[in-house]
C-alpha cells in the first residue's frame, strides 16, 4: 500500500518567508502525494512556487501538478492590491505540469493568473485526481468563487477559502454567491463524516487544522438550519 505524504506549509513562515504580503496574509499551501512513488501535487503554490518546488525535492518528491482551489491571486498568482504575487505562471515555467481546477474557474484563472487553457485541466464535482496510488477526490463548493474546489484525500479536507475552522470566505466579491456558498457549507461539506479533518486556505484561527465535528461545534457560519436564516447573519459577509 502506497504511503500518503501530506505537508501543510505556512506562507510567510514556511515558505516566502521575506515576503511582507505572505506573511500579511497567511495562506496555507499543501503538498499531496505518494511517497512511495516520489510524486505530489502543489495546492494553491502562490508567493514562492521556486521554493515550494525546492521543499519537495529535499523531501525526495517530484512535482507531478497543481491543484487549485480558486483563482485568488493569493492562492494562483497575480496581481492584488497593487502588488505582483508570484504563482502558476512563474511555476510552469519550472515544470511543464498539469493545473487542476474546476471548470467553471477556467476563464477566471486564465484572466487572473496569467495561463493559458492549455495549461489547465477542467474538472466537475467529484471526479478524481490521481498522483502516484493516493487519489483525492474534487468537491465543488462555489460560493466564494463559481469555481471553488475542495479536496478530500484519506480523510482530510484541504478547504481552501471555502470553510475556516472559524468563519468562511468571503460572499461579497466578483463572482461570490451568498446562497452557493450556504448550500456548499451545509450540504457539499457539512454532510462528510466528523472525524475528517480540515485544513483550511489561510491561518485565520489558533490552531492550522481541526476536526470537522469540532469545526461544527464552535464554527458560526455552520450553526443556521436554514438558507434564510444563513443569509440574514452572514449573506452579506
């Protein structure tokens, strides 16, 4: 049986760590592969993609692609409040690898990022992705973006900017959705078993991961039963 090799990364700490931005803004990004067969995959490699590359090389892995969860230039690159953060562009020119992202991200990562189609696998709700023997499985969870995509792989949930153990990503954006995001929180993750874990896009909390049943316990976003009484506390957040 293949060996699961899962790494958390902190930005400005763990990674672009002279990068006032990164620190600033906390991202997490994570490494998922086979450590058996040397292989992963980068989620969300923006800031500093040459060092991330570098980290899987001296844990002895070769990058095999890139999941993304969103096209937020802090998680794929690109410009933000008057900055350039580094991201997909300057990775692919490390290493000609596929980019994973959910379909209807296409032309939102290609406009934000700075990548052509060609780079880009399109993906739907619950297919696949597979690196090495370890599959992780895509779950579509719009609402902070039409496009934004979780990963569940062997019984964690890589988040992104869709669920923080405390809160959730913002629904007053370019192409958020308040309802969407209700619907993804309740019925796309809500519904998966206690015991997953859940790591989540930015450090926004004490602690970087959690138990989905202790995220349900003391996260209020996950506390309304219904969509009117979800878009009356936080539809406008």
């Amino acid at each position: 049986m293949s060996e699961l090799y899962f790494r958390q990364l902190l930005s400005g700490r763990e990674f672009a760590a002279a990068d006032p931005l990164a620190r600033q803004m906390v991202n997490f990004a994570y490494l998922i592969g086979d450590r058996e067969a040397g292989v992963a995959l980068a989620v969300d490699p923006a800031y500093a993609p040459g060092e991330i590359v570098d980290l899987l090389a001296a844990d002895g892995m070769g990058l095999a692609g890139v999941l993304l969860t969103h096209y937020h230039s802090d998680h794929a690159g690109g410009e933000m409040m008057g900055f350039t953060i580094a991201g997909l562009a300057e990775l692919l020119e490390l290493a000609s690898v596929p980019v994973h992202v959910q379909a209807e991200e296409v032309p939102w990562v290609e406009r934000g990022a700075g990548v052509g189609t060609g780079d880009l696998v399109a993906h739907g709700s619950d297919e696949v992705v597979q690196v090495g023997e370890v599959e992780v499985r895509l779950i579509h969870t719009p609402g902070h973006t039409p496009g934004s995509q979780c990963f569940l792989v062997d019984g964690r949930l890589v988040a992104g900017d869709t669920l923080f153990l405390n809160g959730c990503g913002r629904t007053d954006l370019p192409g958020s959705d308040p309802e969407a995001m209700y619907d993804s929180l309740q019925n796309r993750l809500g519904r998966l078993p206690g015991e997953t874990w859940v790591y989540p896009g930015h450090l926004y909390s004490q602690d970087p991961a959690a138990a989905l049943e202790d995220v349900r316990r003391s996260n209020p976003v996950l506390a309304p039963r219904s969509a009117e009484e979800w878009l009356a506390l936080f539809g406008g957040a």
